[in-house]
C-alpha cells in the first residue's frame, strides 16, 4: 500500500546546510522505514536543495555527511515501547534514552557512538535531529507492516515541518 504525500508549499531557509539521512536495512522489514520516507521526500520538488542521503547501516561512515552541514536529519527504525507506526521526534542529546536498541549496532557502531566520534573529531553538526518510528516487525525479507508504512506520510510532515522552522 503505497501513500500519495500531499503536495504543498514548502519554504527553506537557503541559509543553513541541511541534510536528511536515512538509516536502517530496507531488506530487514520494519527497519526499512528510513528508506521509505526518503523516497517520499524525493518526490517533493520544494526540498531539491536538501540532500537526501540514504545512509544505509553504515553508522561510522554517517560522520562523512556531517561535514560542512549545519543540520541533519536521520531517520530511522527506533525501539521506543511505543505503539508499532508511532512517529516521534528527538535531538541527538536524547538518543541514548530513545533508541535502545538499533540495528546499525549489529555490525557497527550506534547512532550514540558516531555522535560522540563526530563530536571528537570537530565534525558534528550544529543541530541534529531523530525521525524515530516505532518498529512492529524486523523480519528478513518481510518489507513494512502496516502501521509502519501508514507512518510515512506523519514521518514526511514532520520533516517539513521542522525544515519549515528550522533555526540553528
């Protein structure tokens, strides 16, 4: 069940860097949402100046879309005790409490990490914000359940909503 996302007028400051990151594992059912909602960010013309990356699994090489950027954005998959679809938003302080547990860590390094590195190394960016969507199902080949997918077009607003009141 794809989602139509309602077109609108955005307006983005052309002042700040910003990029929109997805993470997670398309291949590994609910933690595919990060990819999900950067297609549907794709398709709006307002956001062809926001670089959207789809940063995968791999967290320590997230650091590499952190320079000259002065806001990112991540989405990704986040076990929250939440209802399974359920869309919250969270900065980079409140991750250790939020995600506790991500599969970016299955083979690396969590998001809390590669904060922490890209913060020694004078590479984090002045603001970074978490697009966290409760998981109902993390199954090999078993693409999005329902609530997650329904969560898109939730996830999408809120992204315009802060890239529309984005201060640094």
């Amino acid at each position: 069940m794809t989602q139509k996302i309602k077109s609108e007028t955005i307006e983005i400051s052309d002042s700040a860097k910003m990029k929109i990151i997805a993470v997670g594992n398309s291949l590994y059912g609910d933690d595919g949402i990060g990819e999900a909602v950067l297609k549907a960010l794709t398709d709006i013309p307002e956001l062809e100046n926001v670089d959207l990356i789809d940063g995968a699994t791999d967290a320590l090489g997230l650091i590499d879309y952190f320079t000259d950027t002065d806001h990112v954005i991540i989405i990704d998959a986040a076990s929250m005790n939440k209802e399974p679809g359920t869309v919250q938003v969270f900065n980079s302080d409140q991750v250790d409490l939020m995600i506790k547990t991500d599969h970016l860590s299955l083979h690396g390094i969590s998001l809390a990490e590669t904060f922490e590195i890209a913060k020694l190394a004078d590479e984090l960016p002045k603001k970074i914000t978490i697009i966290g969507i409760e998981p109902m199902q993390l199954n090999v080949a078993s693409g999005l359940s329902e609530p997650v997918e329904q969560a898109i077009p939730v996830a999408v607003t809120k992204i315009i909503e802060i890239l529309q009141s984005s201060t640094l």
